[in-house]
C-alpha cells in the first residue's frame, strides 16, 4: 500500500451523512477568529457533488439579501463539525448549474416523497 493511500484512509474516517445534488443541507464550519474559535451555520441547497475519495467536495448555494452566494466545501476538510439534511430534493441532474440564472420562485426543488413503510 503506497503511503498516500495510507494517509487518506486515516483521514476519512469522520461520518458523512448521505446526501445528494438538489438536497436542502445545513452546514456547521469552524470560523476562527483571532483567538475564538466559533460554529457558523451555511443553509443551502447542494447544486454539485464531487466523489474522489479524500479530495470529494460540493456546494452549496444560498440566496443572501437577493444575492446568490456560493460556497466550495472539500468533504472530509477538518473545519466542517457536521453536516444536517434539513430536506431532499428531487432533481434530474446531477449538476444543477441552470439554477445560478434563475430568480425568485423559480429556484424551488421538488422534495422528494418518502415511501409509506407497512
């Protein structure tokens, strides 16, 4: 085993909840600012999703104010404390880049239904 891969798999063993393109996620960062050390929330919806192993990554935009605001996240990046699915959505794309040029009620996702257990 190469000693890369070795590494890598010592750092990916922090628990990620299963979450794909066009859910609602709320993520939890560590913010330091000069000797503080705080959580901030990011609440968005994920319009991208990149698996490769240690170095996956998304992200999440958010409308701020009127302004659409994007943030990269690597996924296994040690200042993400943790990652809450508030809803899922139900798209056809993997890649929701069309959304950045749509306004207003155009945005919405369709949340995706659960099936009933008997």
């Amino acid at each position: 085993m190469n000693i890369v891969d070795y590494f890598e798999k010592t750092q990916i063993v922090k628990s990620i909840p299963p979450f794909f393109s066009g859910d609602t996620v709320i993520v939890k960062v560590k913010v330091i600012e000069g000797t503080k050390i705080r959580e901030q929330a990011f609440e968005g919806f994920v319009i991208a999703k990149r698996n490769r192993g240690f170095n996956s990554s998304f992200i999440v935009r958010k409308i701020s104010n009127g302004v659409g605001v994007e943030r990269t996240f690597q996924t296994h990046s040690p200042i993400i404390t943790d990652i809450l699915i508030k809803r899922c959505g139900s798209v056809r794309r993997a890649k929701l880049y069309y959304l950045r040029n749509k306004i207003g009620k155009n945005i919405k996702i369709k949340e995706k239904l659960k099936m009933k257990e008997k």
